[in-house]
C-alpha cells in the first residue's frame, strides 16, 4: 500500500494517479508492494531529518528509509517540496516532471539501484527516466 502524508501546504492532485504508477514501477522491476509512505515536507523539515537521522548538514530533496524485506518493498520516502520547485528551475523542468522524478528515485532504491558512482548515477537517471514513461493520465 502506498501512502501520502503531508507536513506542509503541499498536496497532490490525484493519489490514485501517483499510487497506481508507483504500483506499476514496483511491478516492472518484478518486486512486491509492501507498505510505503511519502511524506511531502519543507526544507526544514527534511533539514532535521537529514542532521538529526543522517549526520549531514545539508539541504536535499529527497531522504529515503528502507524497510524492504526480501522481495517486498516497504519504507519511508521524505520529499521537500521546496527543494523540488527550486530542482525544476535549475534543470529547467516542470514541477510536475521534477516530482515524479523524485518520487520513482526512493522506489528505485529500493529495488537497488544506487547513485553515488558515475556509473551508478546513470544508471539510475536512465531508470528514472524510463519509469516516468509508465505514468499515464487517462483522457
């Protein structure tokens, strides 16, 4: 089950829209769904986070915690929604885009994928970018 929990004005349009396509990510990298929960904060909020859980004194745009048994997802995804608006501009996105790019980066560390290599930052961004395609708005 996918959940959405709010610690700022933020919110999102359509849940079941987001939650369907995060069901379908996990289904394509062959993993279970288990109990995964975003929490869309400010950057202080996730400043916290980051010093008090992390020991980093940093801004970020994302902090995940993985609780995955086995095959089965589970964990909290914390998205600053400042540090999201603030990406898009510098990447020169849309919100919208910039989100979803966010919100599948937590699930696809939970499959396995890592970032902090060269090699691994691509894979990720290429994987980032094909799990993208799966969302679909229905007209």
């Amino acid at each position: 089950m996918i959940d959405f929990n709010y610690e700022s004005d933020f919110t999102l349009d359509n849940e079941l829209l987001y939650s369907d396509w995060l069901s379908r990510v996990i289904v394509s990298e062959n993993k279970n769904e288990g109990e995964i929960n975003y929490i869309f904060c400010d950057d202080d909020y996730l400043h916290n986070i980051n010093v008090e859980y992390l020991n980093h004194d940093t801004l970020t745009d994302i902090i995940s915690f993985d609780y995955s048994l086995g095959n089965e997802l589970n964990g909290d995804i914390f998205i600053s929604i400042e540090r999201v608006h603030d990406n898009a501009l510098d990447f020169n996105v849309s919100f919208s885009e910039e989100l979803k790019r966010v919100m599948v980066h937590g699930i696809l560390h939970y499959c396995g994928y890592k970032d902090k290599t060269d090699k691994d930052e691509l894979i990720m961004r290429q994987k980032e970018d094909e799990k993208i395609k799966l969302f679909h708005v229905e007209q």
